[in-house]
C-alpha cells in the first residue's frame, strides 16, 4: 500500500510546488483548524487563499472537531486616563507566550466573566451586558433583564448553551436571574435558600449569630493596595465575578465573595446557597481571591506573618478548610510588607495568580495537582514597562464559537 502512495505522487522525488499548495482546500482547512490559536490572526495576511479559507464555513467546522485547546487567560490592566479597565493581552498557555487580544466592542467595558470561549463584559453606567469572542472579535448585546434588586455577582457557565446568572440581593436575601442562550431570554428571578447548616462557628463565636455583640469587622486590601475595613473595595472587573464549578449532571455551584470578604457557595441547580467559614480570623489583614479549576472551587490567600508573607490554596471540603497548594517561600517572600493584593483565575488543573502593588508585581502559574509553581516571564505594556495587571479570566480559545 505504502509503494501504491508513493507511485501516485510522483515516486520518492519531491515535485516542483509540493507543498500546502498543492492540498485541496477540504484537507488545508484540516490542517490550518489545527494551527496554534495566535496563528488564526495571520492567516487573512498569508495569501488569499488562507484568508478565503480563514472565513470559510467548512474551516470553522473543522476548527469545532478539535477536541480542546489550551487556555488563554484574559490579562486586564488600568488604561492610561482611564477609570475603567482595559482589556489588552492575554497569556496563551499552550505557547507560553503573551498573545494580544482584542478589546472589549464598541467603548470601553470591564469584563465580568467567562465561559469556553466566550466573555462577558458589562457596562458599568446602564449595566447592559455584551458577550463576545475575544478571539475573533464577534460580539451582541444580551436582552436586557428583568428589573431587580441591587448586583451582588454575576457567573458564567456552559458552551452550547451557555447560561448567565445575576445573582442580587444583600445577605441573607440573596435572588438569582439566568439567561438561557438557547432561549435568548431571562427566566423570572428566583429566590435563594439558605442552607440551615451554613452558619460559620467562628462568626456566631464573635456575636454574629444574634449574641451579644455585633462586631464583624473584617479588614482587606483593596485592589490600591490600601487596608480597608467592613467593606471590601473591588475593580470595576472583579466587583462582580464569581468562580463556577459544573458537575457532569449540569449542575453547578457559584463561588463570590461577600462585601466582607465572606465566601458565599451558591448551588444553582437546588437554589439554595451557603456562607462558608472564613479562613483566617477577623482583624487580620490579606487579600483573598476565588477560584475554579478541575471542577473545584479554591480560596487564594496572601497574608503575612512572623516576618514573611504566604500565598495558599484552600479548599473547603468535610466542612472544614484544607490547605492544597502553597507557593514556596522564596517567592512569596518578595511580597513581605508590599501590601499586594492577588487577582486569580483557573482552568483545568492551572491557576493563574496575579499579584500586584506599588512596588512588586508578578504573574504565576500553579499546577495543582503538584503543587508545582512557575514564574511567567513579564508582559511590556506599550511604554516598555512592565505591566500590572488588576483581573484575570480564562476562556479557551476558539474560531468557531458564535455568540
């Protein structure tokens, strides 16, 4: 058979023009669907042939028979005279590069969240929503939802459909709204549950639980560096984000964080939600961040005690805390006394961490699993300098998911 192949192309001699050229246009779109993502912006300048296929229907089918991609992670960083954040770069993980990516359509607009390969931005003045493909730029306004309390998070999940939650409301009277793509509508809003076994020991110890006292004053550092009290201050970006795990039932639980900094588990699919305990006691000063990846949720904490500072992996899990990954104290050491504040995302079995403050700044990526850490080479901003990021989100990247 092997002998058959090579007599009809021409025996073991290479032919003048063999090549990508001489493929049929069925079998070079297989072939270009198979290309690094950060190829797809080259195509259209290849020749026109690519570009044709670029923008071909069977291209984007074969783009679809990929199994999956690696992650891009979606950097946000504070434009320049600009009080909202600006979408700019994104790492790709598969390349281990800094790729950029396209910005948020129209004007503008901090993103909210992220599913597949879709992103959410919302308008911060009229909280109008927009999904789009920060690959290739497609983007549509969602329908406006049904008049609510005030946004407490929103959250993202699924591919074919995908779904949006507006969760609202102030605790304990938290409601949620979702938007079903393959409706292209919002369902009523829902009132959520609080599970009777969501109090935390540690807040009724402090008066909390309708004691005697009612101090609950936690303190944080803002996205400024700055150490606030009661109220945690978060940007315009990850004011609203939230952490979604998906089981393989299509259930799924969101992850935010309260305005005290409290972790909230909101189980979509039963309606109901819990506040967990909290990690570290009142009056202790860190920055705190949720994420998913694996199909669990993480707590990322940077504090710092006995002279050094410490960034952890929590899980909450048999009702308790447990610490699954640390970064080693070689690194972490470097944010000792620097008031950094850490802006996280997962995917997979990775977690990216950000941390940022006026004086160190850095990205990292950790593979759960092995606890193994990795320090990502800066990404220059447009004067050179080494830019500080201030939100994250993932999203794999893909040509062919609409919107």
């Amino acid at each position: 058979m092997a002998a058959a192949v090579v007599a009809r192309c021409g025996g073991a001699k290479k032919r003048k023009g063999e090549g990508l050229g001489e493929m049929h246009d069925d079998v070079l779109e297989l072939v270009l669907a198979r290309l690094p993502p950060a190829s797809y912006f080259r195509l259209r300048g290849v020749c026109r042939r690519w570009s044709d296929a670029a923008s071909s229907p069977t291209f984007l089918a074969a783009c679809g028979r990929v199994p999956a991609r690696d992650p891009w992670f979606l950097m946000l960083s504070e434009g320049e005279g600009q009080e909202r954040r600006l979408p700019a770069v994104a790492f790709d993980a598969g390349e281990g590069e800094w790729a950029r990516c396209g910005g948020a359509p129209g004007h503008v607009m901090p993103v909210v969240a992220a599913s597949g390969g879709r992103v959410l931005y919302r308008a911060p003045d009229t909280g109008e929503l927009t999904v789009a493909n920060p690959l290739t730029g497609a983007s549509r306004v969602l329908p406006a939802p049904p008049p609510g309390a005030a946004l407490h998070a929103v959250a993202m999940y699924g591919s074919s459909p995908y779904r949006v939650v507006l969760i609202t409301g102030d605790l304990p009277d938290l409601s949620m709204t979702v938007f079903d793509s393959s409706k292209n509508a919002w369902d009523d809003a829902v009132a959520l549950s609080r599970k009777p076994d969501a109090s935390s020991p540690e807040r009724d110890a402090e008066g909390g639980g309708g004691g005697g006292g009612d101090d609950e004053t936690v303190y944080f550092l803002s996205k400024s560096g700055d150490v606030m009290a009661t109220n945690m201050q978060r940007s315009a970006s990850r004011q609203y984000s939230s952490a979604v795990t998906c089981g393989d039932g299509g259930e799924a639980v969101a992850y935010f964080l309260s305005n005290s900094g409290a972790v909230v588990a909101c189980d979509l699919s039963r309606r109901a939600f819990a506040e967990l305990p909290r990690i570290l006691p009142v009056y202790f000063e860190y920055s705190i961040d949720v994420v998913a990846c694996g199909g669990r949720a993480y707590v990322v904490v940077l504090s710092e005690l006995l002279g050094t500072a410490s960034l952890r992996l929590w899980e909450f899990a048999g009702g308790a805390w447990r610490q699954v990954a640390a970064m080693p104290p070689a690194m972490s050491h470097a944010f000792h006394g620097k008031k950094a504040d850490v802006n996280c995302v997962g995917h997979g079995d990775r977690v990216m961490v950000c941390v940022s403050s006026g004086e160190a700044n850095g990205c990292f990526m950790c593979d759960v699993p092995t606890n193994r850490w990795e320090e990502l080479p800066p990404c220059a901003g447009a004067g050179g300098e080494p830019m500080d990021f201030v939100a994250a989100f993932s999203f794999e990247p893909r040509m062919e998911v609409t919107v």
